[in-house]
C-alpha cells in the first residue's frame, strides 16, 4: 500500500530479535515492560473505533454493469467479464441497527507475542460471529457487501462497507514500531 510512513522504518529482524530478548527479562522487569507495551496499541484502536463512531456508510445501488477485460494466467488467454456498477443512494429507513459496529468495536484487541516460535505485534478482531461461525468484521472491512435484510433471506441488498481496520494499523505502525523499540531497548539497558 502507499500508506506507509516517512521516516526511519525499524528492521523487523531486530525487532524480532528484541522481542524474543523480552522473555530472558527478570519478572520484576518484563512485567512493567509488557503493561508498557500493551498500552501501545490504544491509540491505533481509538482511531478505529473512531470510524466506527463516525457517520453510517450510505446505500448502494447497482446501476448496470460493464464488461472488463481479463487475463488468465493459467490458460495464457484474454476474455471478458461482465462487472456489476454501483452508485450510492440515501437508505430507504435509516436507524434501525443490529449492534454490529458496537460488537465489532468491543472485539478489537491488541497484543505482544513473545513466544519461543513465534515473536511480533498484533492488531486483531474477534468480532461478532455469525450462526456459521464466520467474523462478520471481515466482510464490514470490504467497500460493498450483499446481505438479507435483517435475516430475512428472501431480500437482499447491498451495503457499502466501512473500512475501520487497516488504515488507522498503517498510519500508527511506524511510530508503534519506534515506541516499541524504544521501550525495550530502554529496558534491556537498566537490567
């Protein structure tokens, strides 16, 4: 993505390397460094949830469709395929909700993995779970979806979608990776 920060970028070798160090702390170390960590991620998870505050994403509709031209690596060949349009329209009865975006806002989570095998930081959503087990932040994540209304699955409709997750993890990341660098670095020396 073109997101990313200016600035110094952290080597994520180091940062792994640094992490994986964090286990080799004393108790009466690691213990404030992990809460120092952890506190970390609440600004990146403020500003999602922020987005998730903010205004409801308008209706669509579908408009028609055009015919695209695609490549298929497999076979060598080009074909065409027909691609829906979309434009947007005010929603029919606005204020009726399911809870969903206080569901997904309540099953953000931000954590610090210093495993033997496994050493990183981690941005994640446990969201609200459909009857099939899926996440239904994933698909609110998406620019368009295609739901029943309210259950009912004779009507569907189309939604556009309200990406909260990955832009506020790419404009934090960079400071993030600084911060936790920082601390670590801080604390390996005072041991």
């Amino acid at each position: 993505m073109s997101d990313q920060a200016t600035g110094a970028v952290p080597d994520p070798e180091s940062l792994r390397r640094l992490i994986s160090k964090l286990r080799e702390f004393p108790p009466a170390v690691r213990t404030p460094v992990r809460r120092e960590l952890r506190a970390l991620g609440a600004p990146v998870i403020d500003a999602q949830k922020a987005v998730l505050d903010g205004e409801l994403p308008r209706g669509l509709v579908k408009t028609g469709f055009r015919h695209k031209i695609v490549h298929s690596k497999r076979k060598g060949k080009f074909y065409t395929v027909k691609q829906n349009t979309y434009a947007e329209r005010d929603v029919k009865r606005g204020g009726r909700s399911t809870g969903m975006r206080s569901k997904i806002k309540a099953g953000l989570k931000f954590r610090i993995v210093a495993g033997k095998t496994r050493q990183g930081i981690e941005f994640k959503t446990t969201g609200p779970k459909g009857a099939d087990g899926f996440n239904k932040a994933k698909f609110w994540q998406k620019r368009r979806f295609r739901h029943p209304v309210f259950g009912r699955r004779g009507q569907f409709v189309d939604q556009a979608g309200q990406p909260f997750f990955r832009a506020p993890v790419i404009q934090g990341r960079e400071q993030l990776l600084r911060a936790t660098e920082d601390i670590i670095t801080r604390a390996a020396q005072e041991t």
